[in-house]
C-alpha cells in the first residue's frame, strides 16, 4: 500500500544498524539517522555516539545483530572502524574521506571485496535526483563531447570562527592533522566535487594541479585551492574550493560544456537543472516534473514529491541511503558511491598534496 | 544524545497513530508518514488506507489504543471521521478544508474543546522556517503598520489533464462537487494561501470580495479566483490563485508591505526571505543561519541542518506534525494551526463563495 | 554604413524637434532626449524646460520649424499643449496620462486625425523587445487561449518620503489634484499596466472592478490599487499597483496564462522572457538570441546588441522613439502607442475611478 | 538646463571625432556610436568603416581638425593606427587588446606619454557603475583583506559556428594568428577579465599559471583557458575564460572574498552587486538606489535613471567614454582604462602565453 521503500535482509527481517559518532553537536550523524527514518529503510539498535572510542566494543556487540554500521567519526578513525566493522561481517556506510590515505582507502576496498561486504560512502550531491538527470542526459549524449567543466565548491564556514578563542569541537579537528589527516579542505569537501565531476560526466580525471593555500590564521592544513584537471577524453577542468569563502554557505555550482549543449546544477536551488543549446532557449527541468522520468528513470524514482514541492539537502541523502540499503537487501550493486569512489577521491587528494608540494605541477593521480 | 525530537504521551510510551486514506496514488497519505518518521514523532500502527470506508471499524479497534488519527481522505469525509474519532477520545489530524461547511467546521471546534482534544490541520505552508521568521519580524514591528499583502498560488495541475479521457481519481475528486464540496480551488489551495496571510501578518481578515472562473472544461466548480481582502488595521490584501495557470507547479508567493519595510516569500525558494528598506539593501535571510535565532526562535529550533543544506516541503510538513505531536503530549497549544483556523478558512471559503454569487460583492467573513 | 536608424523628413531634412518640460530635476526629460540622441533620430532645437508656461512662445517660435514637439510636462497642462501643437501642424510625443479626463483624450484624438498629425505616447514597456517577442507569441497562438493575467506594477517611492518636510516638486505635483488629475497611481503607472496587458494579450478589456487606496499620510489622491478586469475572450486579469509597496523600485511584472502555456515577463529582468507549458521545461528566451528573429522579427529589430550584453530602460524607450519618428517620417502608422491608446487608457482611469467611488462594482470601460 | 554631460574641447568647440572600422556587420562600431550620442559627448566628423585601410589618408585628412580618434579594427591593426594618430596630435580610444605585442604597448604608452596625448581603451566592465560601488567598498576595506577571487568570462559564440562552412568575418579574424595576434580568447576576452580583477580589487598580479585549450575545430588560436593567478598582498584569484562554453551568452560574474565580506557581480545581472557578511544577511545593492551615492560618488555619477530603471552595456560603454572625453577635454587624468592597463593586459596576455607553453608552469608578468 505505502510507496515506503521496504527493505528487508536476506533473512525477511528489517534491517538494522549502529551508528558510531553523531552525538551530540554533530552535523552529519543525525542526517544518517533522519535520512534512514525518512524513508524508512533501518532500524536503529545500537550506538556509541559520543564516546566514540568505545567502537570496539559495539562492533563486538553488534557481530552478527546487525546488517550495517554507520560510521560519523572524525577522519582518523574512519580506516580502524570500517576495517574493523568489514572484518565482523557487517556492511559499512563509512563518511567521506574513506581514510587518511590512498594505502589505506585500497585496503579497505580488497577487505570489502575478499568478505563480499557492502561499503558505501555518502557522496551526497550524487544522490540530488536533478544530478541523476544530469547524469543521464550526459549518458544519452544529450551534451555532445564533453571539453570543459567548471565546478565550485565554495563554503564560508572558517570566517564564521572567532580565532581569538579556543576552536569549538568541530572546527578543531577539521584544523589538526592528527584528526583531519594531511588536507582539511579538499579531503573534506574537495572530495565532493572531485565525485560529482567523475559521477556527471561519466570521464575519469587523469591528472591534477593544485594550488593550496590556508587563509584562516593559524590554520596548518589546507582552507582553500585552485585545482585543474585534466579527464578522459580530452577534457579539462577547472575547480575551486574553500572554507574561506566568505558569506558562502554551501555553494556547490556545476558547469558542465559539451559541444552540443551545456549544462548548470547549482546546490542551493537542487530541484532544477538548466540546458543550454547553442541555438535554442535556455531550457529549465524541474524535479520531478513528468518529462524528467522520460529521460531519467532513477532521477523520477528517487523523488518523493512532485515539482513544485521542493526536496532538500536530506532528501539526497536518504537516496545514497536507498541505493545502499537495496545492496545490503539484494547482496548485489546499486546506484550509490562505494569502495572505488573512496579510493579514487583518496587519489585525488594524494596526487593533489603532491601538485601542490612540487611546485603546482601536473600529477598522475 | 540525539537531536532527535522524543515523544511521548502521558503515559510515558512512544506516540501511536492510525491513518485514513493516503492509499496508493495518494499525494498527501505518504507525505504524512514521510515526516512523521523523518523526526521519529509517532509509530504508525494501523490504518485503512485505500479502503477509506472502513474507517468506521479503524476507529473502533483503535480506540484507546492510539494517540492520534491522521485524515487522509477526499473532503467529503473529513467531518464524519474526524467528528467519530474526537468522540471516540482520539487526537486528530485532519487534512484541509476542515470541512464541506462552515456548519460542521464549527462543530468539529466544539466537539474538540468539549473533549478536549487536539485537533491538528496541516496548513503546509505555515510550518516553513523562513515563513515563521516572517511571522515573527512582522510581531517584532519591523514592517511597521501593514498596508498591503499580494499573495499568489498558482498552480497549472488542471492543465496537465487530457480532458478527452476519463479523469485519474485524484483530479475527478477535486472536480465533483459532492466530494470536494461547493469549491474546488478555493477550498483546496485558497485555504493555504488565507491562513498564510492571517499567520504571518497576525492581522485579520474582516471581508473578502471575489471572482470566481471555472475554465477547465467541463469543470462546474472554481478553478481559478481572484480576491480582494480587506483586514484589520486598514490593510487589504490581493490574492489570486488557481489551478489554472498553465505550467506553474506550486508557485505561493507572498509579499507584505509596512510603512517601514517589506517582506517576500517564494515556497519554491523556501530556504530564503527576501526584506526591503526604504533606504537600505535588500537584505536575503538565509534558513538557520545565525542570525535568524536571534530574529526567530521559532524558525531556528524548527530547522534541521545548517543553511546552504536546504530543507523542503517535507520538512515543514514535519514542523507542523512536532508542534501538533508535543500538544498531543503536553496537552497544551503549541505553534500549529487547529480548530480556530480550521473554521477561519470555512468562514473564509463560504465567504468568498457569497460574494461570488452576489455579483462580486465585499462580504463579511 | 551605420545601423543607426537614419530619419528624415519628407523634404529630405534630418528630423527636429523641440520640448517642453523636462528641466532640472525631471526624471522623463532626460530620458527623452537620451533615446533620441542614442538612435540619432532627431536634434534638439529649441525648448523650454524649467519655465514650462513659455510653452505657447514656444510654439509661436517653432511653427513650421520642427517636426515634432515632446511634451514632458505635469499631467495637467498635457492636453492643452498637445492640443495647440497638433493644431499648430506639429506632431506630438506626449507623455502619459494623455490628459486629465477622457474627454480632453477623445478631443486630442480627433484633432490628431482632423489634423493628420501624428501623436505618440511613450508606453515605455511596450517598447522592450522581450515586450513585443511576449504580443508575438502570443498572435502565433503559442498560448492558446488566454485565461487569465496576473500583472504588478509596485513601486514603493511614496516610502522614500519625509511627510514631515515640504514635499519635492516631483511628489508635490503627483499628490496635487490640480496638477495630478482625479487619480495619481492609476493614472500615473496603472495606464502602463493596462497598456501593457492590451498590448502583449490583443484582448480588450472590458469592466473592471477596483479598489482604491490612499496609504501616504496626507494623500488626497490614490497612491495604492487592486483591480480587477474582465476582457475579450473570457479572459480575466487580476491588477495590483501601488507606489506604497515599500522597498520596490519598478517591479512590473507580467503573467498570461493560456491553455497552451503561460509566459512571464519582469520589467527588472527585462532581458529575459520565460515560456511554460504543461508537460515541457520552463524556456527562458534571451533578447536579441537568434532564435527570437524567427519568431518576432520586431523584437530582433528593436534590439542593438547580442544577448548577453543587456540593453535597458532607454533603449526601450528609444523603441517606441524610433517608430514614432519613422511614423512623422513616413506619414504612416507605426508599432507605437498613439491616440486610440492614449484613449483607451483614459477610459480605463475614469473607469477605475466609478468603480471605486460605487462601492467596488464592475464598471463597463 | 539639460543633464546632459557637456563636453568642449580648450578651444571652446564640442568635441568631434572620427572612426576607423565598424562598418557593416561590426558589433563594436556602433556601441561607440551610440555610447558617444547618448551622452552628446562628441560628433563624428570622418571615418573610414569598411574600407579600413584608408586610415593613412583619414588620419592625414583629419589632422589638426578632430579631437580623437576612436579605432574599432581588427587587433592586427590597433598599434600602427594608434601610434599614427598619437603622432599625427590626435588622442585616442582603441579597441582592446591595446596591441598584438607587449613591444607594442609599451612603445605607444611611450608615445602617448610624450607627445602629451590620451590614450583610451574601453574595458566596458570597469564602466558599470555597481562594478564601480564593487571598487569603492573594496577601497573603504569593507571585504577586509582579499584572500580569493574566482572569475568567469564564459562565452559560448564559437559553438554557434558550422564549421562545415567558410567562416563569416568576424569569426574569421579572430581565429586568424595574423589578424588576432598569437592569441585569441585570452587576448579578445580574457584582458576584460583581468583588467576588472585588478580595477576592482585594487591589487596588482604578480604572477600567472595558464592552461590554455582549442577546442573548436581547425582553430589553431587558444579559444578556452584555465588560469591561476597570484597577486598582491597574496591574495590568489582562479580565473576561468572561454568561447566554447556552449549557451553561455557573455557571462562575465565576479566574485572576491576577503576577510571580511565579500562581493559578487554578475554582468548579465549588472544592475546588482551582492554583498555577504559571515554574520549577517545578504545585501543586495541596486544601482543608482539613495544608498549607493553615499558609499560610491563614482558609481552614482555613472548612472543616469533611478534604481529599477535598468541600464545595460551602451550605458556603461559611455560611462568610458564620459571619463575619457573629460580627459580630453580637460588634459589630464579621469576614472577610464589608459595606456597603464594596456600595457598591463598585453604583460598578462604575454606571460599567459609563456606559461602554456612552458608546461603550465608559473610566470611572472
């Protein structure tokens, strides 16, 4: 009767899951939780949210209670907690980066692939039904041959500090290379972008030059970059982003230039997506509305309400949430970044710090 | 630990609820649940969903048992069902129009202060963040005296119809007048748009005159009116709405104008309030961000995730079911509209409906 | 060689012209003289713009001397200078309202056509192009049948006054009866919106109900309206305008509705003109792009640049001067607003003002 | 008695100028026509149009008798014609790029310099007057200390040529190493680009990393660049241009982010400038509103009609061309683009090109 999406195990049981990290102060733990509610996917059985060192004793409690663990820690912890979690059996949504380096992203994705276990990643702006459409319309070859994309990822956050007094929790570990590893700001949201890039445009990046800065005082990791690109095909891009962009919220702008058409997602008006024609109108698809299911079979089925009645930022979440629950169900892919995804962002970044060390120069990643 | 919102009733168990209607094909059942689950509210226990007749034998079986009865169902059977449940000791959500007439609105009022009920009516639009910030700096006076409110809901649905053939379920309802009562667009949508004048200026309407159009072939109730309002204070208000204007999807807007500043609101850019100065820039609030607790603590502790991070539709449905949840618990009004508006909106559609008839003639409300 | 518009008269001289009004201080007067400059469509050579009364001197002086006389005066002395230049063989830009009364506009008209003399009014906002591409459109039948309309004209400059001092000259005689006529915001920009309708819909418009509003402390005379209009057709429209509406600058902005599809256009945007239909995307035209040409060869016409590089509020009014002069050029009529408009607007003000005064009831125009 | 900006030369005469290029089929040609007439600033008393190669004879035949000469050729031309008629007495406004080599700027900085003569070049977008309010709160350290800039300039005109056929003119200059200069898109619209950064933030770049692209086919020209610039101060600006970015009309937006605030303008937009605090809502400044005079004169003495009233591209090309026949007329220095920033752009343009070629490697200008 209820177009709730009804998940089960394999074992015709509900799905469960603990959560470590997103206590109290999180951003990103109660997201997991509203988006999993939202749609009904998982129960919640288990946690140790604010005491996060106590995940090894919730691993051991959870073996074989639960069919994923949720993992909403700081950086450092993400490799020990996944691995951890993969090796007890049990499927992992681990937040993004993956870990604090390439090595360690590659052998989470052999423990995944050797237990045949499910590791997703919530690379959020993938799981925007009008970043499906794009998707799809770049796939139909709606774009013609793709040569330039532009992409910000522009976020103020770092001027919002008061540096004159001690950091609060978040801030702080996002700035210490002991919690956040050796980038803040393109390991935390550069990584977004370098997956919306490859995820819209279906090319890979092949190489990378950076140009890393830290603008916020005291800062010792990165706040800010110019980064080119260079993907398949022959096409380039040009990326920018930063914490230090002040009075930006969360402005994600993707530009893509085929030379048939173009097109323009902007995060912070989600529900369209803009194509440009070099000889006709600018042309406005809305979410939702019923010419998108035509072209876009996913973009139709992960939205919840008609055009007109906007989804959000939670929304896409629960989409990468769906897609990874079927996996869990199905024991078999679905449409949501996983171990590949962790480790070619972990590429980005590594050939990115290397970019940057060695004078700004272009690097294989 | 959770940011979650706890519910529970006076006996210290998780709210219950049923549900009538909301079956499959249904717009508005799913969205009920969606953000009931998304804050964790209540737990769906029982329900006849697209066997609507059967609520009679619902409500017997759920009698004692569960904390409220959500009202799903075409408008003709609004004030039977919630009329039995209120009788029966249940809470009630009851979808808008609260009735076929002003008569049973009344009634309903009554029977829900003699029982002392909860009666909930989710007037969507009045649970949107940036709409409660736009209450509250109209409270705090800085609008100065209120002059003039243009409001426009505008929607196209009856456009997307292919009238050579029968009519899907939804719209055949909302055409007949013995399920959708003595107005179509007026009763449905003209509802919202008067509660979100009366809501946000806190001003009230003393008189309405109207025009209705039916342009929709063969449609024999309104689909489309313009209406004049004149209110309290001297303030008057123009407000259209339709579901007529040809590819307009859910375009609320309003604007309010004071002697000292003005406000505009556009649901499909909820996220954002847009405030005029005579003598200054046009000042964008931005949903959450930190300067709106200090405006509206209603609109901060009624947001989810940062600004940049959109909430939408389903989200302010779900501030209206936490208001409407903690009454249910607290047994005590809190910021959601029930009976008093619920027989506002009548006195309203009855209202308009006269002057209609009348020759477009002012009539008291 | 030059794509300037080159006008001559039929005795083979450049173009003269002389004007009254539009001294220090005008808003109009500059903007006249700045269209004709631009397109090289007249010179200026005489005038008399801060001693207004000169005019009849004027006249004398340039008797057989100009072509054409630009009248940017007061409301109140429009119809007698108008009245003395047609007579004296000189054709007339005058700006609007055309006069105080419909009978000093059904007077001007017929002299004009007694006389053979031109007559023109500036209707600025039907000279912009994405205005004309909206009439053609709409003549192709690309909207079907037209519903309804949904028109503002809000300008909030009767905020930006100090009631407490004298009023400046240019609010002084716009709130003065003697000068203003019977109405000030009706007659001032409500023929504007009543031009504009007519102009892009083709329909007619024949009652109208409105409702009358004098929010400025002091003003004797109407500085705020809703008003209501039945067309040809069927068709309704649904009219606010005010110079109350605080913080807005110039917010004219247009919605047709037919049942094939709906435009929208928005005289702050002026570049842009949005089409909808019911099952297509939202198409946004750009001025000037080459698709407009195929469709409104007036409007690529009446454009200088390409799309993208934005043309404003004098190029528009430069529009309706370059066809007025090619009109006093040619002894032909034009794409210009004339007499019959400057009648039918008159009819409108006097008809609004029934309506008011006869408590609000629908007036025949 | 008229607004009109009154210009004579030391002499006591209206300015007179006369024009090389911008006959038939030219885009630039005319806008200076039209940006000189609005304003009444000068009349154009010789020319040679379409048969460009005339300029020896016009030169000699307007010598001692025009006040400036304003050259409107293809790059190739812009340094012998310049250089010419600086030594023939005359001042000058010509086209960018200033010249095809950096040699040849500095020689005719050299030259204007001596012989005392002025030396326009019209960066249009330094002439719109909210870029000019952009600069002067920039000035007052209203945006802090600048830490980024990202800059677009997207055109999308090379995706409207069917290469299957000969090239029209325009298209065929600038794609021709002979007429264009070792540049294209950098060279035509790129300078645009760099020259407002610098306007705006009043910093000078000390150093550029460029990667350059031809993506239309059988262009030999670079016609997309992705460029990393390092300034004053250590601010670092990303800097995309383009005339392959499909659909992009002319699509030049500005953003610059300091410690403080930070801006954003968006040519096709040009009417607004968008401020954001970290702390504060955004403001969104309207040009030529009462609020603007009181931060920039500049930026309201550049503008002719009120806010709302909407000014686009001809007006800010005359608001160059204002400033330079006051120079003209005054012999000495005003707010408009000179031999300084022709020679600056041709650094930038050189020092792109070095760094393409030498491996994207960064390169001092």
């Amino acid at each position: 009767m209820d177009n709730k999406v009804t998940m089960e195990n394999q074992e015709g049981r509900r799905l469960t899951y603990a959560m470590v990290g997103g206590g109290k102060g999180s951003f990103i733990g109660p997201i997991h939780r509203m988006a999993i509610r939202m749609d009904d996917l998982a129960d919640l059985v288990d946690g140790c949210y604010s005491h996060v060192d106590d995940w090894h004793a919730l691993i051991e409690r959870c073996r074989g209670k639960i069919d994923f663990l949720a993992v909403c820690t700081p950086n450092d912890s993400h490799y020990a907690i996944a691995k951890a979690a993969l090796e007890a059996g049990m499927d992992v949504m681990c937040e993004k980066p993956l870990s604090m380096s390439l090595a360690e992203a590659t052998e989470l994705e052999a423990i995944a692939r050797r237990r045949r276990r499910i590791l997703g990643i919530p690379f959020t702006y993938s799981g925007f039904p009008m970043v499906k459409l794009a998707r799809d319309l770049v796939a139909r070859g709606e774009l013609g041959k793709i040569d330039k994309i532009v992409l910000e990822y522009l976020q103020g956050s770092f001027r919002k500090i008061d540096f004159s007094k001690p950091l609060d929790k978040r801030n702080a570990w996002k700035m210490d290379p002991r919690k956040s590893g050796p980038s803040c700001v393109v390991a935390d949201i550069g990584v977004h972008g370098f997956h919306l890039i490859e995820h819209v445009t279906g090319l890979k990046v092949g190489s990378v030059l950076a140009d890393l800065s830290s603008f916020a005082p005291g800062n010792r990791l990165d706040d800010d970059a110019s980064i080119l690109l260079r993907l398949s095909g022959g096409a380039k891009a040009s990326f920018v982003v930063s914490k230090v962009a002040t009075g930006e919220e969360n402005g994600v702008r993707l530009r893509v230039y085929g030379d048939k058409a173009s097109l323009f997602w902007n995060q912070e008006a989600n529900n369209y997506l803009s194509v440009k024609h070099p000889f006709g109108t600018e042309q406005i698809y809305k979410r939702n509305a019923p010419y998108v299911a035509a072209i876009s079979e996913t973009s139709a089925r992960l939205s919840r309400i008609p055009a007109g009645h906007h989804e959000g930022f939670i929304e896409a979440f629960a989409n990468i949430y769906r897609e990874f629950c079927a996996a869990v169900r199905d024991r078999k892919a679905h449409d949501f970044p996983g171990p590949r995804e962790g480790v070619r962002t972990m590429r980005f970044v590594e050939a990115v710090l290397r970019s940057n060390k060695n004078g700004n120069r272009w690097e294989k990643i």
